[in-house]
C-alpha cells in the first residue's frame, strides 16, 4: 500500500510540471485579462481602442472598430499592428490582424510577441474603401508574472513533503517488521 501511495505521489507531480497538458505558447505568456493601452482614439472613419496583456512572450492584441460620428461602419480591408522597441536594436514586426466577429463595430485580433521588458512602439495601421489611417502609441512590456525556478520549488515543495512522510514511514516500519 505505501508504494502505491508513493507512486501516485510521483505521477501527480510528473503531471503538475508537464503543465497538465498545456501548449507551449499558453505557457509562455500570461494569459490574464487584457488591458486598454489605446482608448477612443480616431483614425479615419474610425474610432478604436486598442487592448493587450503586455508582458513578456507572446500574446493576443485586439483593435475594437466602431464608425466615428454616426457614420455607418464599413469594415476595413486590413488591420494591421506594428510592434518595434524604442531602443530600435529590432526592426519593425508587422503582424496581420483577422476580423472576430461581434454585433456591433469590428474587433481585430493578432498575436504579438514582446521579447524583452522594455519600452515598445505600437502601429495600428487601417486600410479601408473609405478612408483609413494609423495611429501610434507605446506600451511597456512587463516581465512574465512567473517566478522562474523559484516557483517550481515552492509548487513541488507538497509533492516533496508527502514523499517524505511516506519514505520516513516505510524506514520506521522496517526496524519492526524485523522484530518479530
């Protein structure tokens, strides 16, 4: 019984560091609400709002569409972010953002990827029949919310501390077990 014990101890912590079947690219990015980093904002036709979890790694940034002024909303041609750090030691990534579908504006969503901590350039560029335009912003990614190695030792420290017990009661029942 102890060693059965022992090993479903063992298999829920080779579970609990595969990331319990998680993809590599969940895993690389936090996957938290999105925060507005662009609020109301006119571009052409246009009024859009820009949302984004912007820590390091990659991860979904949506641009949200409604027409300005009253206007009836056309939906775009294209959507497209640009993503360049300040310091320019890369050049511009454009990403091409694909249309969700929503009730009322448009929603644009794309995956960006931030490879460092830093001060980032932000482009939403929007092609339209009727008109179009960009609009800038910056954004500072944040380092990934995860401890690192040190919280894969506080997340093993359950795991090791059974595995403890059952090891410190399998070396006390032996003295016994001999005895008689």
């Amino acid at each position: 019984m102890p060693l059965a014990v022992f090993g479903l101890a063992v298999a829920a912590f080779a579970v609990h560091l595969s990331g319990a079947g998680a993809h590599p690219h969940e895993m690389a990015a936090h996957r938290g609400a999105p925060t507005r980093i662009v609020a109301d904002r006119r571009i052409g036709p246009y009024v859009a709002s820009v949302w984004t979890d912007p820590e390091v790694g990659s991860g979904p940034m949506y641009i949200m569409l409604e027409a300005a002024d009253g206007q009836t909303f056309t939906s775009p041609s294209s959507v497209r972010v640009g993503v360049v750090p300040v310091s320019g030691r890369l050049s511009e990534v454009l990403h091409d953002a694909h249309s969700e579908p929503v009730r009322r504006g448009g929603r644009f969503m794309t995956e960006v990827s931030f490879d460092r901590a830093e001060l980032w350039n932000l482009r939403v560029l929007i092609a339209s029949t009727s008109g179009g335009g960009q609009l800038t912003a910056q954004v500072e990614a944040k380092p990934n919310a995860s401890f690192g190695p040190f919280a894969l030792v506080l997340s093993s420290l359950p795991f090791l501390i059974v595995a403890g017990v059952w090891w410190r009661a399998a070396v006390a029942r032996r003295p016994i077990s001999a005895l008689s």
